[in-house]
C-alpha cells in the first residue's frame, strides 16, 4: 500500500508535470477531456451463458465523485447518455460523492439517479469514499431511494426467459469488510458470474473464485497520462491492474478496470477520458 509521502509526492508530481505544459493543453486537461465522455463497448462471449443472453447489454459507470468539480447537472447528463444505450443491466461500481460527510446532501441528486432505467435492476457497491467514516448511511439512503440495490458481500440472480446468470458485489476492500465465501455462499458455480468489486487488484484473490468477469473501477485510469510513460499514479488496490482490460490466472478471471466520470484529488485528465462501459453478452449454450 502506498504511503502517505509516496502518494504526495506522486501527485505534486503530476501536478507540476501539467503545469509545466503549454498553457493550451494544460487548459484541455482541466476543462476540455475531463466532459468528452468515451463510451468503451465490449462484447462477452461464454459457452457458460444460453443463447437467451445474446445481445443483453450491461452498462457500468463508476467514481462519479460529485462535488469535487463534477456537478449535478453533469450527473443529470450522464443519465440521459446512458439511458440513450438502452442498458438490461445497470451497474455501479462505487465512490458516488468525493467527500460524503460534507457533501450537501439534497433530493435532486436522489431524483437524478432514479431516472435511469434497465429492465433487470440497477445495482451498485461500496467504493472507499462512500464508506468507513465517510458516509455509509447517507450513500446507502440515496442509492436506495434512487432504485439502486446495494451488494455488500452478496450475489443475486439474473433471469431471462428462466435462464440465468449471477450478479455479485464485495464489500470495499479498503474501507469494509470484502469476505468472497460470503458473497457467493450458495450461488451456483456452474452458472455465469459477474463479481462487483471497486478496487481491481482484488482480482488477485478473485482468481481463486468461481468467478468470470469482474468489473472495477477506483483507478481512474490514472487521470493523467503520458505517451511512453503511462499514468503518473493510481491509488492502492488499483496499483497492478489500471486500465482496460486484463486476463487473469491462464485466462481464467477477465477484469475490466474502468477509468470512471469524475476526478478526485487533482481536477485534470490528460489522455484519459472519463468513460462508461457497455458490455453484450453472446451466450453460446
């Protein structure tokens, strides 16, 4: 785990190295590329999965970070980009608020997040901001509210036309209590499953699960990034797997680590744009 020096001196690090750019690109990191929204389409194939899953769409947003230079009217934005997809399958892959026990709280961001709409649920974890001591009630209180179901060391079951699939979520690794026996006790080992999980380098100990796909985020894709060099820093648990894609264990755990809306503690992104992922399915059983 990176220590607190270690980690200022990584972001006064990145820090300089943008104002150390021209003053035209140092204007596109901080007020141009952090609004152009990547949509980053994937397809999942799986001998695991019946036919009946072909063309089921999940969309995966994470690390909104509202308050902290990403506002309500661009959450309310987002909405409506990701309705525009069409998505069976929400998912939320935690930090919805930079700092939950400040935040004003009121009902807009609640009426916002209700909008969205996926026929088989809208489901979301814990990530580290919106945990410990920093509001684990209040976020729970608005995910709920919005239509959102929490899964905190827990799985449900996904269905269509009878066929099925599993949706699990961990606890945040850094701020909860993440337990994977809990969270797939009694879930079915035979069937395809999808593991939430904030932090992406817990794939290391997903890889032992019965688990196909995990979907993260917390990296933020490092925000800033330069050619030949790649990201300036990513926060612990998000340390070996950054961004994009990744096999794990002889190709036996795909993790998608997803670079996130907002930004936190430096407002800039350079050649990392925020994104959402759309994942279709292809069964092939």
């Amino acid at each position: 785990m990176m220590n607190r020096r270690s980690f200022l001196k990584k972001a006064l690090g990145s820090l300089l190295a943008l104002l150390g750019l021209s003053g035209g690109t140092y204007y596109y990191a901080k007020e141009i590329e952090p609004v152009l929204l990547h949509i980053n389409k994937n397809k999942i194939v799986s001998d695991k999965l019946s036919q009946a899953f072909t063309n089921f769409k999940i969309v995966q947003f994470s690390d909104t970070h509202i308050g902290f230079h990403y506002t309500l009217e661009q959450l309310n934005e987002l909405v409506s980009k990701i309705n525009g997809l069409n998505p069976d399958l929400l998912v939320f892959t935690g930090d919805l608020v930079d700092k939950p026990h400040t935040y004003h709280w009121n009902e807009t961001i609640i009426q916002t997040l209700a909008k969205l709409h996926a026929p088989h649920g809208k489901y979301w974890i814990y990530g580290n901001h919106d945990h410990g001591g920093y509001g684990t009630e209040v976020v729970l209180e608005v995910m709920e509210n919005a239509g959102f179901t929490l899964l905190q060391n827990s799985h449900t079951t996904i269905d269509v036309k009878g066929n099925k699939m599993v949706l699990a979520g961990i606890d945040d690794v850094m701020l909860g209590k993440p337990n994977m026996d809990t969270t797939l006790h009694q879930a079915n080992p035979d069937l395809f499953t999808i593991l939430l999980a904030h932090e992406p380098d817990y794939a290391d100990t997903v890889v032992h699960y019965p688990v196909d796909v995990q979907l993260s985020g917390h990296s933020h894709g490092g925000q800033v990034r330069f050619p030949f060099i790649g990201h300036l820093y990513t926060p612990s648990y998000a340390e070996k797997y950054v961004q994009g894609k990744y096999w794990i264990g002889q190709d036996k755990l795909l993790l998608y680590v997803n670079s996130g809306i907002g930004t936190t503690r430096l407002p800039y992104r350079f050649l990392c744009k925020p994104e959402i992922h759309l994942y279709t399915l292809e069964g092939q059983r």
